[in-house]
C-alpha cells in the first residue's frame, strides 16, 4: 500500500497554520500516524500533550444500522476551553443535540465531521467563527482528525480549537 491520504492533508495542514498549539498538535500526529493508514484511538496518549488538552475535543462516530443515516457524534472529553467558550456541558451529549430552530451553526463541526467520517481525512481551518460562542472571537484554528481503530474506518475524531478571545477578561471569568 501507499501513502494513507490523511498524510497529505495533514502535511498541507501543517504548512498552513500557524498557532503554536495546532501544530503541536499536527505535529505529534505526524509523527504517530503510520504510513498507509489510521492511527486508531489508541495511539493518542493525553499524557504527552498536557498544554494543549483544555483545546481538544473526542468525539466517537456512532452509526446507524441503517446506510443512509449519518452518524451521530458522542462528545467523549471535551477541554476546559472548549466547554467554557460554548458554555454548555458536552461531555455524553451528541453534537447534533445542540442544532435548535434559533441555533443552526452547530450543523458547521458535524458537517465537517462527516466529511472527516466520509473522506478519512483531516479538516483543518483558519478563520472566522461559524459557531454561536459565549464570547466574540477574532479567529480559530480548527483541526478534526480521524482515528480508526482497524486503520480504515473512522470511528473517532479528535479535535483542536484555538479560538483568540476579543474580550479576555470575560473569557478568564468564571
């Protein structure tokens, strides 16, 4: 076999962000990723990544018995940041809980996880956003990587958000 493709974007990935704790996170993914598959959940050792653990989110990708329903997406550990900047308890919800008539933007990180789940490649990008936060935001850096226990299908997706607060202050308050 070749190259798994998860390998070239995650190269692409690495050349295009730029905080310091998105490419600590490409780059222990990098080094623990084999060559022509999936790292699966397993080789993830929180342990060796203390500084960046209030920034990442797992989800487990639960599917359906039936083909042609999407998978759902069980928050399994979600960072102090994360959960304090959505201000809504995660972990044991699936994501597809918090889409509501008057909140939509929470369909944006399940899209992108599907698209992870479909593709097995990693999402990365930098910009604006497209989630209702408890706080403004100036930028992200989101990176969702897949794991897959048999090296091919994924079956979680762990995640970074580096989010840059335009109100630190409220952002440090309890």
């Amino acid at each position: 076999m070749g190259m798994h493709p998860n390998l070239q974007a995650l190269d692409a990935a690495l050349a295009q962000a730029q905080s310091r704790h998105v490419l600590e996170f490409l780059r222990y993914f990098r080094a623990l990723h084999p060559q022509d598959r999936l790292p699966g959940r397993d080789a993830f050792d929180p342990v060796e990544l203390p500084r960046l653990l209030p920034d990442i989110i797992l989800t487990k990708v639960v599917t359906s018995a039936d083909p042609a329903a999407a998978p759902r997406f069980l928050v399994k550990v979600a960072g102090e940041r994360i959960a304090k900047s959505l201000n809504r308890p995660l972990i044991g919800h699936y994501l597809d809980e918090f889409v509501t008539a008057e909140d939509q933007s929470v369909r944006f990180p399940i899209a992108d996880r599907e698209t992870v789940v479909k593709t097995g490649r990693l999402i990365f990008w930098r910009g604006l956003p497209r989630l209702k936060f408890r706080l403004d935001f100036s930028q992200l850096e989101v990176c969702h990587f897949p794991l897959a226990g048999d090296g091919r299908a994924v079956d979680h997706i762990i995640s970074i958000i580096v989010y840059e607060a335009l109100d630190r202050e409220g952002f440090s308050a309890k």
